[in-house]
C-alpha cells in the first residue's frame, strides 16, 4: 500500500478480490448448508436475526449434533476480560 499523501484506497477491489478467493468461497459454502440443514429441521428460520454456530468451531463439520441457532450478537463477539482482552 502506497503511502504518499494523496493515496486513496479502492476498498470495492479489494473486497471483490477477497470475495472471490477460493478459501472464501468455500467457507461461505460451508456456513449455507448449515443454515439450510438448520432451517429444515425447524431449528432456524429466514430473516430470524441468527447465526449457526458450531459447538466445536475446530471441526466445522454440519452434523446436526454441531450445529446451534444462537443471536448475533452472542456469536460474533468474544467474552471480554477488564482489560478488553479476549478471555
């Protein structure tokens, strides 16, 4: 990243190109078949403001015994220590 004065970020082509990495995309695949498994067994439905979280976040298989509708704001945030850290 250049860093003259006048340098402008072009954050749209840098996150097509992040979109469209293979890793990405695989991980984005991995995350819909697990909604979709959820919201057929009735666990999860469309537009309900959940995520599916997987109890073991090291395997991220889709087994049903895995997976767990939760809130947002329960899954994308990390217990905190006083200090702000992550515990």
């Amino acid at each position: 990243m250049p860093s003259s004065a006048n340098y402008k970020r072009n954050y749209k082509k840098e996150y097509e190109n992040y979109d469209s990495k293979p890793s990405v995309v695989k991980k984005r695949v991995n995350r819909n078949k697990a909604r979709r498994k959820m919201i057929a067994k009735g666990k999860a439905s469309v537009g309900d403001g959940k995520d599916i979280d997987h109890k073991n976040g090291n395997t991220k298989d889709n087994r049903m015994s895995n997976l767990k509708a939760v809130p947002k704001s329960k899954n994308r945030s990390y217990a905190r220590t006083k200090n702000a850290r992550k515990k």
